[in-house]
C-alpha cells in the first residue's frame, strides 16, 4: 500500500475480505479520504440493503470496508437522505456525483468519481459494466 492508499487505511475493515460485488473504484491519482469517505456515505445512504463495499485504488483493490465498520469510525448514521432529523441541504453537491455502474449479467456493481471511455468498470464474468442513471 503506497502513502495515498495508506490514507485510506482507516476506511478499510481489517476483518472483511473484499468480495468484489459493489466496489468503489477511486482514480489512481491523490483522493482525499475526505472524498473517499463521501463516496462510502453515497453508497450507503443510497442502498440500505448494502453491508460492504470493496475499496479498489486504480481498479486495484486494496480492502473492504462494511457498513458498520464505517458508521463506528466516521460517526456517520448512514441513513437515506431526509430518513431523520439530519435531512440535507437543498441544492446539488459542487463537490462530486459519485456514478454508478452495474452488471447487467449479475448483481455485481462498481462507483467511481472519474468517468473515463478508456477505463470503464469490468465484471470479471461479464465485461464492461453499464453507467446506471
């Protein structure tokens, strides 16, 4: 794990193993954990039903982060947007739009926060995987 990967380390729950069906794909450039962990928070917020998230640098995976490990180490309750309380701002992100991309052979998905035409998300069954609306 390089210095940029290694800033990531705290996302990554030591005792799950990524199984690659859901992965946050980030670019293998600098990503703050910041932005990293904003992803997560997308991720999650928008699927109840999703326990882990496999966490690739440059389709690289390096770890797996779970739900719970990550609503224990960002205090974040991961609930959907307006669920409780803490609803979001009006308006849209200036930050980032996490997209999105699924298999259409099965149920394995992939988000990135970079889209390139070159270097699209593959199902290792399936090939390239589609940009979800």
């Amino acid at each position: 794990m390089d210095a940029g990967q290694a800033q990531l380390a705290y996302l990554l729950d030591p005792r799950a193993h990524p199984d690659g069906r859901t992965v946050l794909d980030l670019p293998g450039t600098d990503v703050s954990p910041a932005a990293a962990a904003e992803a997560l928070i997308a991720l999650y917020r928008a699927d109840p039903g999703l326990d882990q998230v496999t966490v690739a640098v440059g389709a690289r995976p390096i770890g797996a982060c779970t739900r719970a490990w990550f609503a224990r180490r960002s205090g974040e309750p991961l609930h959907r947007l307006g669920e409780a309380d803490r609803a979001g701002q009006p308006g849209v992100s200036t930050q980032f739009e996490l997209l999105r991309f699924s298999c259409e052979g099965c149920d394995r998905r992939a988000a990135r926060l970079t889209y390139d035409d070159r270097d699209l998300p593959r199902c290792p069954e399936h090939g390239v995987m589609e940009l979800r609306g």
